[in-house]
C-alpha cells in the first residue's frame, strides 16, 4: 500500500478509502502526456513554437515556459478562489430565500474566516472555505461567537490525487489542530463542481453518476463537541441534529431522512497515552456504521 505524505506526525496504517468517489481513469491518464507535450515542446514541435514568435532556444534556458507556467498558476488560484467561495454563497442564498438562515455575510477580506451567518436570532455559524491540499487549513480562526463552525473543501485540486487522499490530509491537520492548537471545528464539507461529472462520477446517484452536477448533495463529515483531554480523552462527536448549518444544506440538495446515512460521516478523535509517558491523538472515521479508516499521530510530550 502507498505511503503518503500527509505531515510530520502522521503514521500510517491500514486504511480504506474514506470518501467513495474517484476521478475517472480516462481522463487522469492524460495528465501525463500533457506535461510531457508542454515540457519537451521546444524539442519536438519548434516549428509550432516559432508560428507563435516563441524562441526554441529560449522556451527553457530563458525562463519562457517556467514564467508562463507561474502567471498561469497564479490566474488559476485567483480564480479557483473567486469560484470556490461564489459556489458556497449560492448555497447560502439558497438558505436565505428558503428562510432557513435570516443574513449571510462574505468576510474573506476582513477576517480569517469567509462566510459570517445569522442562522436565527444570537445565534451564528461560520465557513471557512479551503481548496484540497489541506496546507492551508491552519490559517483560519473560529470566532468567539461561533455557535457552529465549519469549513468547506473543494477537491478540484490536481486530478492525479484521488478525493479521498485529498480529504484524509485535511482530516489530519484539522484534527491535529484540535490537539494542538484547541481549534474547535464541527463539520467539514466536502463538495465542489467536479462532484457528479464525468471527472469525478458520484457513486451515491446509481444510475446518474456522472450526470448529476451541481445537485450532488455534499458528504459532511462531523468531528466532536469538545477538545479531546486527559479528564475526556474520548469526546462524543456531533449528530447531524445537533447543528443546523450541515442539515439545512443536506436539505437543500433534496437529501432526505432515510438517505442521510449516505451523506454523513463521523470523525472520532482520541487522546491516548503510551507506556512512555507520551500521547497520541488517535483518529477513527466511522461511516454507515462501519469504521472506514483510523490511524494514530506520532507521540508527543504534552505540557
């Protein structure tokens, strides 16, 4: 089984994959001619270069294809951003016209959280929206007056990394904050719009995998109420009933009571001591009842 990378303290055990989709094969194996066709592009097609005033000689050795690689890169992440963000405040207007939530705020530019809002009176929930990588995750703040707080991840990074490779990382470092840095979140979401493509069949729409869009409902992933510690090393975890942001947007995608066990997904979180006198945090995925993966962080002294 391949080892990944997924941070300084991670140990890897034995695992399954946590979230059901895959990218279709079909068009992951075209990722790599592509990179080879740009790469040696000055070497076997100079003539399509030189039609568009583009030096062979320079393509490398001047720095011409890196630098247009870079601004390219920059483009995409600014962009991926603006679209990642307008996605989730689709779903929040939704909320607000069905009366579900009373006000939405956008707040990337003033706090390190993205979306502020007033799910009733003095009451309020917070997203923060994150692409798939997971190194990111750290930079975002739970307010004070968070009610509930989640964040909301778009898995339309690179393709050659299947969605629940992106998601165990992020799973990871959110749950290393919690030990860590006692950074509360309650949920994570996972949904973007490559989810119900022909890129990324959704195997929950039997029939209708890779046809269903922008209404593939999210898989939520909920984490425990409280900061695992030494007097509750064990705390309970949330129940879709408990919060109100994660039901409301299962209810907008048409998601019903009987079809909830497909969507949700339990994130255990557990602070273990070793015979040495050291902890771990030990993290248990359950789905479906069933647990889907668990693995155990390296040991550490706490304080």
């Amino acid at each position: 089984m391949q080892q990944l990378d997924l941070g300084p303290d991670f140990d890897p055990g034995e695992r399954s994959d946590i979230l059901p989709c895959r990218h279709d094969e079909s068009i992951t194996r075209q990722v790599k001619p592509t990179i080879s066709l740009l790469s040696d592009l000055d070497i076997d097609h100079p003539d399509i270069l030189l039609q568009h005033q583009i030096q062979p000689l320079d393509y490398k050795t001047g720095l011409v294809f890196r630098s247009a690689i870079e601004s390219i890169r920059g483009t995409f992440i600014a962009s991926s951003t603006t679209g990642r963000e307008n996605l989730v405040a689709d779903v929040l207007e939704n909320l607000k016209n069905r009366k579900k939530i009373i006000e939405y705020k956008h707040t990337s530019n003033e706090a390190r959280y993205d979306f502020e809002i007033e799910v009733m009176k003095a009451y309020y929930g917070y997203i923060e929206v994150k692409g798939g990588e997971g190194n990111s995750i750290n930079i975002s703040t739970r307010p004070l007056s968070a009610n509930e707080f989640g964040i909301w991840c778009h898995l339309d990074g690179a393709i050659v990394n299947q969605p629940a490779r992106s998601a165990r990382s992020i799973i990871n470092r959110v749950t290393n904050e919690l030990m860590r840095s006692e950074k509360r979140v309650d949920f994570i979401i996972y949904k973007d719009i490559l989810c119900g493509t022909r890129t990324r069949p959704c195997p929950k729409y039997i029939g209708n995998e890779a046809s269903m869009g922008l209404k593939t409902a999210p898989d939520i992933f909920l984490l425990p109420k409280n900061i695992p510690t030494l007097q509750e090393p064990n705390p309970d975890v949330f129940r879709i009933d408990e919060l109100y942001l994660p039901r409301y947007i299962l209810d907008l995608f048409d998601v019903s009571t009987e079809e909830l066990f497909k969507h949700i997904w339990n994130i255990h979180v557990s602070l273990l001591r070793t015979d040495k006198g050291k902890y771990k945090r030990h993290v248990r995925i359950v789905h479906q009842q069933h647990i889907v993966e668990e693995w155990s962080s390296k040991s550490w002294s706490k304080q």
